[in-house]
C-alpha cells in the first residue's frame, strides 16, 4: 500500500485545511482556548494540557510504528526537526514564559481567537510581531541560533535503545504521570476549596 | 463516588491498551526495512534511457577535469591494469556487494552517495548496465552508465571518422571536438597510457541536508 496522499500534489493544501480545521476542534474540545485551563498546568491545579499531549503523543506513537509494520508508512520520509542545543534551551525557555505569561501557546491561541476570545487575539498578534522582529534581527544572533546542530537526533539512538523498549518505557512513564499529576490536582483543589 | 469509580475503570482500562500495544510491539519480530526499490519502479527506470551519458560527454568532462564526476570500470583488474579512463577507479562487477566484516557493503560509500555522479563502464554496454540495474534495485542514486563502453569510446573519441562533405555544422564541430579530444587521450593508440595509481577517493556521505525547519 502506498501513501494515502502524495507531499506534492495539488490535494496536499485541501487535506492540510481539513486536518488543520480536525485539529483545532478537538483544540477547543478538550477545552484548550481557555487560558486559564492551560496555565493550570504551572500551578498546579489542572493537568489536562499535559495529559492530552501526553496522550497524542503515545497514540502517535505506537500508530505510527504499526503503521509502519504493515507497510503503511515510510517513517525514514517523515521530517525530525533538527536539534540545536544552544537554541533549544532557550527557546524552550522562552516557549515556558511565554506560555505562563500568556496562557496560550502559538495553536491554542489561534484556536481560542476562533471562537472570539479577545485576550487570545492579542497573544496573536504579539506572536506575529515576534515573528517580525526575529526575522529583522536574524542575523544579530544566526550564530547561535544555529550554533550545535546535533541533526535530526532521536533520544531512543542517543541512548543505544531499542525504539519500541523505549516506546514501552515512555507508555509507562506517560501512565503514571496521569497519576501523579491527577494526585497533585486533587490536592490543590481540596486546598483551594478551604479558601 | 461511583461516578468517579467508573472513570477510573476507563482510564485503567485505557492504559492497559497502551500498554499492552506497546509491549506488542517490543515482542513482534523485526520486519526488515530493506530500501529495495520495487519491481514496476525499477522496471520503469530501466525503459528510461535517461541513465546513459554518452562518450562525447564523458570525454568533455575528463578533459574539463570536472570532479564530480567518477568514473568506474567494473571490468576485470587485469582488463583495468591494462586500460582504463583517466581518473576511473576500478570495481569489478563480481564484487560490487563483497562486504566488509561487519557485514557492510565495501564500496557503499562510492556507489550510494549525492557528491559525484558515478558513470559506469566496461567493454560493451552490458556490464555496466548490469551493475546500474542491480544498483538500482537497491535504490543507490547518482548511477549512470557510459553507452556503448570502452568499445564506442575508441571509435568515437579515439579515432574518430571524418563525417561526409555534406555533414552538418554540429557534426563537423563534434567531429573536430572528437579529433581534438583524440589527440589529449593519445591519439589513435590503445596502448595503455601512463596512469596515476592513487587509490580510489573514499566518499563520505552528506550528513542530511538542510531543510525547511517544522515547527508545532
């Protein structure tokens, strides 16, 4: 079986437009347009973002290796996004603040300005004017921000793994920060409730 | 409390899935994931001519010592001792796949790479077309193959025909390129020219390209 859809046909764009529009509707209902619920994940109060991408993360997973047993898939064609050191620790950094800060990340805030939430408009906005200005003065910091290219490294080959052991262990790592952080959420709200 | 009871069971219910996909896939047996190109593909790249280079070409790119290009006789090493193409490295067609001790292709790093572009040859087409095709199959890029081999080189490149009277002016022009070209290649003679006996140049692989970057 071949790939469902060819990367460079005309129907790439239509099937992007539908997948992105899927996307931002399980977005909105699993409840990530609203800020606060996102910004729980800081303090303490609600783990949902967490465990949704946690979630995502371990269904695509194991989908995409059984997708490639049976020939459905040619992982080797899948883009890796390449791994710099220096700027993956700050931008990570920055991503962080950003995120308590605003209480959006860059795909929930567009999904939030969809359905009309004004605070997630201008966290757009801000967005796109960053966007501007890391362009104007991309060359003040090109250096760094390509500086340690570790190319397309995955963590089960940096750590001499098997990549289904890995996936196991990473399952598992998944299942029980559902139960730690459900643990910790039912804490901080029976605290919160006293006030 | 027996709401949150039956949540429980769900989740519980649902990691076990997870789980349980998981360790089925650490016990399923290793599927080989052989690049192999297959049998309509290779078919269809073997009706395209587009493979050949023609002596013409090849001749122009020695003279230019253009580097990209590798030449490679796959004939015997005593027909390659004998006479060889400037600059061409030597791998027999019996021992394009001979492997290292760690079960590696020897000449993988030459034949699969995106630097030079290899242009086979032996004495007629078919070995090299031989080698192509098996090379091919494997999906090793940057192949090509010199149409009508050493034999076509010598006939046209070494001794060239003087085209009729009423030939065109791009046949007199490749014509006078070829006697050109005979004389930087020794004129008429298949003696064996003085060659250089540096060993064949190791390519190494490029380590990814750069592409676009994807984000979240």
């Amino acid at each position: 079986m071949g790939p469902l859809f060819n990367a460079s046909d005309e129907w790439s764009f239509v099937i992007a437009l539908v997948i992105g529009i899927a996307f931002g509707y399980l977005l909105e209902s699993a409840g990530f347009s609203s800020s606060r619920k996102l910004a729980g994940v800081f303090y303490g109060y609600d783990f949902v973002v967490l465990q949704v991408f946690f979630t995502a993360a371990i269904t695509a997973a194991i989908g995409l290796l059984f997708f490639e047993y049976f020939g459905w898939i040619d992982l080797s064609d899948i883009w890796v996004n390449r791994f710099y050191t220096g700027s993956a620790i700050l931008g990570g950094a920055l991503m962080g603040i950003g995120f308590v800060i605003g209480g959006f990340c860059p795909g929930t805030s567009a999904c939030a300005s969809a359905i009309g939430k004004i605070d997630a408009m201008l966290f757009l906005g801000g967005f796109i004017i960053g966007v501007i200005l890391f362009d104007a003065f991309y060359p003040l910091y090109a250096g760094f921000y390509k500086a340690g290219n570790q190319g397309p490294v995955k963590i089960y080959e940096s750590l001499g793994m098997d990549r289904e052991v890995f996936l196991l262990l990473f399952v598992i790592v998944a299942i029980a920060s559902f139960v730690a952080t459900g643990y910790i959420q039912q804490k901080i709200s029976h605290k919160s409730k006293k006030y | 409390m027996s709401d949150t009871r039956i949540i429980k069971k769900r989740y519980i219910f649902m990691a076990s899935v997870f789980i349980g996909l998981a360790l089925l896939l650490v016990i399923l047996p290793k599927k080989s994931t052989s690049k192999q190109l297959k049998p309509e593909q290779l078919l269809l790249q073997i009706n395209d001519n587009n493979r050949y280079v023609s002596t013409d070409e090849v001749a122009r790119k020695i003279i230019a010592a253009d580097s990209y290009m590798q030449l490679i006789d796959v004939r015997s090493p005593g027909e390659y001792a004998e006479f060889h193409l400037k600059g061409a490295i030597n791998i027999p067609i019996d021992s394009i796949f001979n492997k290292d001790e760690k079960g590696n292709y020897v000449y993988e790093d030459i034949l699969n790479q995106d630097i030079k572009t290899n242009v086979f040859y032996s004495n007629g087409t078919v070995y090299a077309n031989q080698v192509w095709i098996l090379l091919k199959r494997l999906n090793y890029k940057n192949n090509y193959v010199m149409k009508g081999g050493l034999n076509r080189w010598i006939e046209t490149v070494i001794r060239p025909k003087r085209p009729p009277v009423t030939a065109t002016v791009n046949e007199m022009a490749l014509y006078n390129f070829r006697k050109a070209a005979s004389m930087y290649f020794g004129g008429g003679s298949v003696a064996a020219p003085a060659e250089d006996n540096t060993p064949a140049p190791i390519i190494k692989k490029k380590a990814g390209k750069e592409e676009e970057e994807g984000g979240c």
